[in-house]
C-alpha cells in the first residue's frame, strides 16, 4: 500500500497518494500499534502527502504525531527524530 501511495506521490497525483497513506496508517497501527516506529515512518509520509496536497494543518498535525514517536522510541539524536522536528518547523512556519 504504502508503495502505491509513493507511486501516486511522484506521479503527482497527490489527493490519491494521501488516501494510500492514510490507508497505509490504518493497517500499521492495526499491526503495530499507534506507537510504533513503522507507525511513525507512516505519519511522516503521511504529512508529506497533505502537505502536497495543500492541507497545512493536517499536515502539521501528522508530522508532530511522527515526531512524538519518534522521540519517544528514538530519543532527540536519532535521525528520523531529527527530521521529523525540521519538517515539523517548517511545516508550521508554512501553515501560518
């Protein structure tokens, strides 16, 4: 799923790409949980996509769960953790 979602995303068919991502959430935190790092990895494309999509505030919202989780599981030095809080920054400068 979340493959298709990519696919969709560089195809710039951003609408469909965000419903494979969201799709893709659901299965993950079903097997998962909504805890996890695969989790997290999801709500960080998943971000992405409405941030493409033209959903600012959606978006911020998905990359601050990703983040949480991240720094949660991973601590503050870990790399993922480090991107997410920099998409994090500049999605919410974006939003305002």
């Amino acid at each position: 799923m979340n493959n298709a979602a990519v696919m969709l995303q560089h195809l710039k068919q951003y609408s469909d790409s965000r419903k494979w991502f969201e799709a893709s959430l659901t299965v993950c935190e079903n097997l998962f949980g909504t805890q996890s790092i695969n989790t997290a990895t999801i709500l960080f494309q998943l971000a992405q996509a409405l941030a493409l999509d033209q959903d600012s505030k959606a978006a911020v919202g998905k990359m601050r769960d990703a983040y949480n989780i991240f720094l949660g599981q991973l601590g503050p030095e870990d790399r993922n953790t480090k991107e997410a809080e920099a998409w994090l920054e500049q999605l919410t400068q974006n939003a305002v």
